[in-house]
C-alpha cells in the first residue's frame, strides 16, 4: 500500500483531488487535515492528533463517527444486497425507511436522491410538474428567501440567494422571486424576533398576491438559514407561511435538509410552527453522516396527480443509486437510536449546558447576536478582517477543534454525543481560538 503518511497525502490531494468549496491554491498556505479516522465526536490525523468535530463535518453527523450500531447496520445489509436498481425492483430497506419517514413527517410517498441539492431538484421538479398535471402549466415559478441557500445544482442554484454561489453561473439559472428574510437580527431596535417575522410574512403575501398565478411553490429553510450565517427566526413566521400558500394555492416546500433530525430540538423545525409543508427535503443527518442519501416526501394529493396511464404524466427523475439498500439501513439506524435512546430530550439538556460553557464567548466585547436553536449555536464577530474566517480556523485547530466559520459569522453544531467535558473543551477552544484570531 502506497505512503499514506501526512505529508504525502497533502501532496497527493493537491494533485488529484479538487475540493469543494475552495479555492484551491489556498491548500498550499492552509493544507487540509490528513484525517485517518474517527472516535465518536473526534476527527484523528495521519499523525495521531485529534480534532473535536465542531461542525458535524458539515452537518452531518449526529451520533458519532465509527458508531457500533450504524456500523453494524450496514454491515449486515452487505451480507444481503448492497444495492439494485429502484426502477423494476424494490427491497425492504427502502420499503421500512419510507414507512417510518411517512410516518414522522405525515407525508408519503418517498422519492429518494443522493444529496440535499438533489432534493431541491426533486421538489421543484415534483411541484412544477403537479400542476402542469392538473392544467396549470403556467404556475412553474418559485419564491424562496433573501440569503436563502439550497444548493448549487442549477435548478437549486435558481432559488439560492448567496451571490457568491450564484452569481457566476447566473446565466445558466432560471428567474425566481426573493422575499424578505426574518432573520432576527435585522429586526428594529425594540422590535420583537415575532413581530418581526410576522412583518416579513406580510411581504410575502404582498408577493404572493402578484405572483401567485404563475407560481408553483415557496420553498424555505424553516427557522435557520444555514450558509447565510446561521440566521435563525421565529416561528410565526412559518406559520403564516402555510397560511399564505393554502390561501395563494402554492405549495409549501420545506427544506429541512440542514435542520432535520434534531438540529433545532425538535425532530424537524416545523413541528415548532405546528406546521405540515406539502413537501419536505430531507438529507444530511438522514444516514448519521454515513453514506450520501436524500429523501423527498409529499402530500397523497400531489401523489396521486401524477398516477395514471400515460408514462410522462409520471414523475420521470432517477439517478442510478437512488434508494441504496446500504444508505437506508443506515438511516434506520439512525431511527432507531433517535426512537431508543430519547435523544431530543437529551440533546434539550446539553443544548443548556453548552450555552453555560459559552458564556465568556457571548460576552466578548467584540461578539454581537450570539445565538442559539436546538443544537446550534452561532455569533458574529464585528469589524473582522477579511481574513478572519481563515485565521479562526487556524487558530482553532491549533487548539484541537474543527470549525470553518462562515465570513464573520462562527457557528457550533456538533455532533449529539458531545459529552459535558468535551463541551467545556469546545467552548474553551472557541473562546481562545477567537482570541488569537482578533489579535493576529
């Protein structure tokens, strides 16, 4: 087996692998990790040191790298079948893991990707498609939030508002409808995080009243705009949201692909509007950060429009891998330990005990809007350098802890096995990685 010792794995990635989301000449003053394997919350590199994975390697990860049960799961789905083709067969994976998502989302019918920007494609596609089937071909449009992500395929792009995604490739995106985001710190002073959003969904239905005719649906991430910079919002605001669309007759798309499965305390955000969405995205934490996997789930309505005997009257989307027998028997893991061990209600208790530890850094005299949902916590760094994100990461991994904040913005959303001394060793590594980065 060829050397794969630190260096020359940096080496070798910087020849042949092109990273996502980076520039890669920057590999050459900032190589990534040389990560050989992983404990629980814990990232180990070539070298033997280890990292506290302060961003669930992206958002992935819920209950641990390595974990014995997920493992074990998959490693019985490989002495049966790793995988065959959705089209013409089926399996009882994918058949269990759409019955137990039906039943937690109360929606049906799962169509299954491979990523959250697959998901994206799959709803839009699905809806768009919905009512061409009932006769209104001309509802195609959609609207979605200002700084709203949800992902950098074409059509997902069209919806996303982060300009340093979109912009370049907008000329291969299609037009949509951006309405004002209820992101609580852009309320007025005295303004309240519910009067606020409420006066933002008041945009909305401005908007909905003009485009309603030619639109198919409003897609969001309900209560936390994840790329932006953790932007978190009230509930009210999804509330109304669903009110609007029923009224406005468009469909509500909820893209919980960042903060499904436990990410705000609940196991998915819109329970806490007390909320159905017509169609809901569903990925990341959905394997446990295991294999690459996504779910969209939707109404029996939106279902049955598309059931008959024509063949393009039916939903005519696939990719070779769709509903892997290996992903979903990890998802099922994934379900079980949320059903076994009272893991929301676990996570409520950490979720307090880890705001203790970052006392200090939500009182650092250069920290503006800390904030906190469920098991994420995020803070914005005023008058931050440029380099600032970089040098926080830096700063961080000096310290043994893996985060990549967003621009000035620095977010926690660590894995759920996070123990109470990891949580002291986090918030320590943040408050000093914070520190150095300001003084550098």
């Amino acid at each position: 087996m060829k050397d794969l010792g630190a260096n020359n794995l940096i080496g070798r990635t910087r020849a042949a692998v092109w990273h996502p989301c980076t520039q890669m000449k920057q590999l050459e003053a900032s190589p990534p990790l040389a990560i050989a394997r992983g404990e629980g919350a814990w990232l180990i590199d070539t070298d033997g040191r280890r990292y506290f994975d302060a961003i669930s390697s992206w958002w992935v990860n819920l209950f641990g790298h390595c974990n014995p049960r997920i493992n074990a799961a998959i490693i019985d789905q490989l002495g049966k079948i790793e995988h065959v083709m959705l089209a013409g067969a089926t399996h009882a994976p994918v058949v269990e893991l759409s019955e137990r998502l039906s039943s937690l989302t109360g929606l049906g019918h799962a169509f299954y990707g491979s990523d959250g920007s697959s998901a994206t494609e799959i709803a839009l596609k699905m809806s768009a498609h919905y009512w061409r089937n009932v006769g209104q071909a001309e509802k195609n449009g959609f609207i979605s939030l200002q700084n709203g992500y949800h992902g950098e395929t074409v059509g997902a792009l069209s919806v996303t508002d982060i300009p340093l995604f979109k912009d370049t490739y907008a000329p291969l995106l299609r037009h949509s409808v951006q309405v004002p985001t209820p992101d609580a710190r852009l309320a007025e002073p005295g303004e309240s995080a519910e009067a606020f959003a409420l006066r933002c969904a008041d945009a909305l239905e401005t908007c909905l009243a003009v485009h309603a005719a030619t639109t198919a649906a409003f897609i969001v991430e309900p209560l936390v705009q994840g790329a932006t910079g953790m932007a978190m919002y009230h509930p009210a605001y999804l509330t109304r949201a669903r009110e609007l669309c029923d009224q406005y007759d468009v469909h509500l798309i909820a893209d919980e692909i960042a903060v499904g499965f436990g990410r705000t305390g609940t196991l998915f955000a819109c329970e806490q509007a007390g909320i159905k969405p017509d169609f809901i995205c569903l990925s990341k934490g959905i394997t446990g950060g295991y294999l690459p996997l996504s779910a969209v789930l939707t109404t029996d309505e939106i279902y049955a429009a598309f059931y008959g005997d024509a063949t393009a009257r039916g939903f005519l989307h696939s990719h070779s891998y769709t509903g892997n027998p290996l992903a979903c028997r990890a998802a099922l893991a994934v379900l079980d330990i949320f059903g076994t061990d009272q893991v929301i209600a676990a996570n409520r208790a950490k979720s307090l005990d880890m705001t203790k530890a970052l006392a200090e850094v939500a009182a650092h005299p250069r920290v503006r809007h800390f904030r906190h949902l469920g098991m994420i916590w995020a803070f914005d760094v005023i008058d931050a350098a440029p380099a600032f994100a970089t040098r926080f990461h830096q700063a961080a991994l000096a310290h043994g802890v893996f985060i990549r904040p967003i621009g000035s913005t620095v977010y926690l959303m660590p894995p759920y096995v996070v123990a109470p001394d990891e949580m002291t060793l986090l918030a320590e590594g943040v408050l000093q990685a914070l520190n150095l980065s300001l003084a550098a």
